[in-house]
C-alpha cells in the first residue's frame, strides 16, 4: 500500500472511529448485564472498537481479549491494558486461534459489517468452549428507516444488512446451530422516546413482545440478542 492510500485509509479509519463515537460510544448496562449472567470465564470480543466492552467485563473480572480490523480501534482498545490484536475478519475470520479457546466469544453489532456472517459464526463457534453471544441491529419499520428517529446501530453506513427475526433463525439453520436463543435486545425504539409520553412505553413495549411472537413485523425491537451454546 502505498503512502498516500495508508494515509487516506487511516483518515477514514479515524472518521469512522469519531462516528461510532458519537453514535454509540458507551457501554449499554442491560446489554453487560446480559453478557455477565451468559458468559463464561474468559472472553473474546470479536469487533471491540475501541474496547469499551473488554474494559468493562475485565472490570468486572473476565478475563478479556479483543481483536478488530481497524487498527484506530486496536490501539484504543490496548490502552484499556487488554490483549487486543488486529485481525482481517473477513479474510481470516478467527483462524488464528485454536478450537475452544475461551469459554466465550462475543459479536455485538459485527455480523452485519461482514459479507462472511456465517463463516464467521461459525468459527466463533469453533474457538468457543461454551457459547457466543451476539447482538444485531433488526430491520427497521421502512417508516422509520431513514428517518433521524433511529439508534446509532441502525443509520451505521458500513452496515452491509440488517436482521429480521426469521433473517436470525436462517442464519443459525445454515450455520447448522440446533442450540440457541433470540430475543430483544432492545425494545425502544428512539421514537418511543421522542414521540409517545413516558407513561405509555412499558405498555408498548410488553405490546411489542407479543408481536414478537407472531411476525417480524414490529416497530420497537431495534437490537436482537441472542446466544449460540456449543
């Protein structure tokens, strides 16, 4: 790579670092209280960014290593005093690690960015002892696509698709995993928030868990989450 292409690449590195930044930069307390009660011991977090999610779980005791594919993430995340290294995920997934090489692998908003999703799922799967987590952002009511009534996770550019219920269970059956859950991750969306008075989210939301379980088509559910186990 020449100079000039290192520089722009860096320059686009850092634009993208200052977007997530603004967007999502903080840890998500019910996202790490899920994360605690399903992990186990020690954690790969696949896609750290800036490693906010490894120096929290490593507070909490984890034993915590992070690997990204930009390297503007990877020197931030190092500072956090986590092993964290930089890895080409789409062209080598995680082959550099060995079969169950921790007890968990987690993946929050990382499959939507790659064109491999189920190759990468599934050698998460391989390096994993006992489960990998994920988070993905969900297929937005087209009302609400492009509207500035979304969450960060869902107006992301670099995003290469987003996640229907059903778009999840396919993922899974083609990646040949029996054993897993998925559920909401996060329930409000923005517009709960910015349009309907405080007293009427808790109702919505239970209303959207029930529409859950009979379509994809619902307004609220921005984030899935779900959990793959061995």
């Amino acid at each position: 790579m020449s100079q000039v292409a290192a520089h722009q690449s860096r320059m686009e590195e850092q634009q993208y670092a200052e977007f997530g930044q603004s967007h999502f930069g903080s840890v998500s307390a019910s996202k790490l209280a899920r994360i605690r009660a399903d992990a186990g011991e020690s954690v790969l977090d696949v896609g750290c960014g800036p490693g906010l999610y490894l120096e929290a779980l490593g507070s909490l005791g984890f034993k915590v290593t992070g690997v990204d594919s930009r390297s503007v993430f990877v020197e931030q995340a190092a500072k956090a005093g986590a092993r964290v290294e930089r890895v080409d995920l789409e062209r080598e997934a995680l082959s550099r690690f060995t079969e169950g090489a921790f007890d968990t692998v987690l993946m929050l908003d990382i499959l939507e960015h790659v064109s491999n999703d189920i190759e990468l799922l599934e050698d998460a799967l391989r390096v994993c002892r006992k489960n990998v987590i994920i988070t993905v952002p969900a297929r937005m009511s087209e009302t609400f696509d492009k509207s500035q009534l979304v969450f960060g996770s869902c107006v992301d550019p670099t995003h290469l698709r987003y996640y229907s219920h059903s778009d999840l269970h396919r993922l899974f059956d083609e990646a040949t995993i029996k054993n897993y859950k998925i559920d909401v991750g996060l329930r409000f969306d923005p517009v709960l928030y910015n349009i309907f008075p405080k007293y009427l989210r808790y109702p919505l939301a239970f209303l959207n868990r029930a529409l859950l379980k009979v379509s994809d088509r619902n307004l609220f559910a921005t984030v899935w989450y779900a959990v793959a186990w061995k």
